[in-house]
C-alpha cells in the first residue's frame, strides 16, 4: 500500500513540475516576457488605435472648401442631447425643443426689455438681464433631468432643489454647488458663491458649456448625464474654479488666486496654475495627479486623463511649459516637459515622458517618447457642415439649437469685451441693435 502511495507521490510532483515547465516555457513567447529591444514588445501606441477619445476629434470637426476647392478642417459645434428627451413622445418632444428655441422667444425677450425693465441704463445689469433671457438648450435639458430624478429618487429633492431647480442659469447653479464643495472656515459659503459669480465673464460661460458637454459626451461608461456631471464630476469642477482662479490672477488678484490654487489642490487633488491659458471643451477626466505649469497652454477640444503632468525642466525660466494645440490626447500619467509644441489632434500615450515636439496627428509613447505612427483622416466620422437632404433627426435639430444659442451669445461676448475696453457708447449702439433687429 506504502509503495503505491509513493509512486503516485512522485507523479504528481513530475506532472506539478512539468507543468510549471511548461507553462513557463509558453509564456516566455508571449509579450508578457518580452524585452524591449524584442520585436513582440508591447507597443502601448497601438494597443487601441480607434477608442473613444480618438473618434471624437475627428467627429469635432467638419470638413469644408476654400476659395481653391481644396479641403480643410474647422471645429465644430458640440451639443447633448439628455436621454430623456430621447425617450419622450413625437409630440412632447416637439414641444419641449420649440420651448427652447431662441428664435421663438424674440418677441418675449423684446416685451421684457420694455415698461418695467427700462430703468435699466447700466450696460453690465442689462447684458446680464439679456443673458438670463437667452434659452439655453444645455441648461432646459438638466432640468428636466432633475424633474426626471425626482420622480424615482425623491430623498435627492433637497440637493436638486438647493443647487439646480431653484437656479435661473448653469453658471449659477455652478457657484451653489462650488461654494458648498470648497468652503473653508476663512472663505465661507457665501462668500465664495459672490466671488464666482463676480469674476467668471461670458465667455467663461461659453467655455463651461463646452467643457459640460466634453465631460459627457467623452465619458468612456455611456451613462453619463448633464446632471450627474453637473453634480459629481469631479474634474469638471476642478476645472471650474481653475477658470475663477484665473479671472483673479488676470486682475492681480494673485493673492486670491493662489488661494483658490491651493483649496482646489487639496479637494480635487489638480495643481493647475492660475496663470495657464485653457481653452473650452476640455475633458478633465478627474482631478487626480494632474499638474499644469504657470506658462502652459492648453487648446480646445483636447482631453487629458489622470495623472498628467505638463510642467518645465527645470533648466528653463519665463516661458517654461508646453503648448497644447486642439483636440490632443493626453493618456493617464504622460508627462511633457519644457516649452514645446503638441500638435493638432496628436496622441501621448500612457507614462510617456515628451521632452521633444510632437508633429500634427501623431501617436508616441515611450520614455522618451517617440513617433509610432500617425493617425488616419476618418473622413467618415466627420461632421457634414449643413444638412442639405432636409431631413433633420434629433442630433440634428438640437445641434442647430445649440448652434443659434451660442452665436446669440458670442454677440453678447463682444458687447462685453466692448464695456471691458471703454466704449460705452458703441455698447449701447449694439445692445440697442440686438433689441430693434431681434437677434437675441
């Protein structure tokens, strides 16, 4: 009986060891074991040349012709569309985008301005009258989230009705909810909910519809709403009190500034200098490890996940950072160091180091970081400048919403930068026009 046990012993140690032998000697040839100078190493440029990210730059732009019928590129506009407008009725959904038409509001907004609100005389207090009255198609449909929210989870009635049912526009809702995040004992509340609603400027308000819509639209999950991002997002509101942090550092508020640095460093874990230049539509995925130098500057449409860092040498002065151009990606934990150029639409891949420029569409990885390839034009996934078969689905329809709200708006981003400058008079001349011509 002993002699059988201690046979059997000795085959299962053989088959134990030969199988370790075995399953060694097949991972040896996979990348897994791969060296670097190996031909099968792993090259993260190419591990998902096609993701989410990638087909929303080209899905950004539009393609038109030039005075030589040639070929070029311009962004486009980015809209949202809620999921519950997708699922309303033919009709009801009708009804809710003719609510939210500007053009269909002329004629309200034009009454409003007359009897008692014509004792406005001071151009600020009545760009701003005209800025509540322009219907914002992002802002209508993150109500009717919250109403939505309401019917299945009535505990969040407190949250919804303090920080967005009861706010007249996204920028205020914006301040309630910043104010309460970031509080201290030295800035209360209150105070904070003033100094954001002071400092952001209209086209600050562009930039945080922009970046709204980025934070949904480029959420890997899907299931993103305007609401929860509004919400809970967390590199969104990282990126919100950068931009108030920035209107400060432009009126030598630097004290301030520094502040609001430091209080967002410790809630949302993002180091962004007040100083840097960012444009709209950026998609911060999360604050977390993300560091951005006094003299970076960052493009539109651009995404940048955790952990990046675009920051100086350290053998640099003055201009020391990197310049972002549009529509870059920026994977989880890339580092560029020094005053250098990312191109158009190019790709950093995860823990590259760029110490070098980085031509227009070009993917790089490594340490340093060099050129793997170049992406393709998808010409497929761009967006078509007009629709010209007239036949205008649901994208379609609120695109052109967003479209003529945000062209009202710029209008009204001039006028601004028209008051900043001094000219009073010609303020007045173009807000006079707005009212007599009905643009707005």
């Amino acid at each position: 009986m002993w002699r059988l046990l201690l046979l059997l012993g000795v085959i299962s140690k053989t088959t134990s060891y030969s199988t370790i032998i075995v399953s060694q000697s097949a991972l040896r040839g996979t990348k897994l074991f791969s060296t670097p100078n190996s031909d099968s190493a792993i090259d993260h440029a190419t591990i998902s040349p096609d993701d989410l990210w990638e087909d929303h730059y080209f899905t950004s732009q539009s393609i038109i012709l030039n005075s030589e019928e040639e070929e070029i590129y311009q962004r486009t506009t980015q809209s949202y569309v809620s999921s519950v407008v997708h699922d309303m009725s033919d009709e009801h959904r009708n009804a809710f985008l003719k609510s939210i038409s500007t053009t269909c509001n002329n004629e309200t907004i034009q009454t409003s301005m007359q009897g008692t609100d014509t004792y406005v005389e001071e151009p600020y207090r009545k760009l701003r009258l005209l800025r509540r009255r322009l219907q914002d198609p992002l802002w209508a449909q993150i109500l009717l989230e919250a109403r939505h929210v309401l019917q299945t989870e009535p505990e969040a009635g407190p949250q919804l009705y303090e920080h967005v049912l009861r706010q007249p526009s996204l920028l205020d809702a914006l301040a309630s909810i910043l104010s309460h995040e970031i509080a201290t004992e030295l800035m209360p509340a209150t105070a904070l909910h003033a100094l954001i609603l002071d400092q952001l400027q209209l086209s600050d308000d562009i930039n945080l519809h922009l970046d709204l819509i980025a934070s949904v639209n480029r959420d890997p999950s899907g299931e993103s709403t305007a609401l929860n991002a509004l919400l809970f997002h967390q590199g969104f509101h990282a990126l919100v009190c950068y931009r108030v942090a920035h209107r400060l550092w432009q009126a030598k508020r630097t004290g301030l500034a520094y502040y609001m640095q430091s209080t967002v460093s410790s809630k949302y874990a993002a180091d962004i200098h007040p100083a840097a230049e960012i444009e709209g539509g950026l998609y911060l995925n999360v604050g977390g490890g993300v560091v951005i130098g006094e003299t970076a500057r960052v493009g539109r449409d651009c995404t940048i996940l955790q952990g990046v860092t675009l920051g100086g040498t350290g053998k640099e002065n003055g201009d020391r950072h990197p310049k972002i151009e549009d529509g870059v990606i920026l994977h989880c934990g890339a580092t560029v160091l020094g005053n250098l150029n990312v191109g158009r639409g190019a790709i950093i891949m995860a823990k590259s180091i760029v110490t070098k420029e980085v031509p227009e569409l070009a993917r790089v990885s490594g340490v340093p970081a060099t050129v793997k390839s170049f992406r393709e034009l998808r010409q497929d996934l761009f967006s078509p400048e007009s629709n010209e078969d007239g036949d205008c689905d649901l994208d379609c329809q609120m695109k052109k919403l967003y479209e003529g709200y945000l062209e009202s708006f710029s209008r009204l981003v001039d006028i601004e930068s028209c008051i900043v400058d001094g000219n009073t008079d010609d303020c007045w001349e173009s807000l006079d026009e707005m009212f007599a011509s009905h643009v707005v």
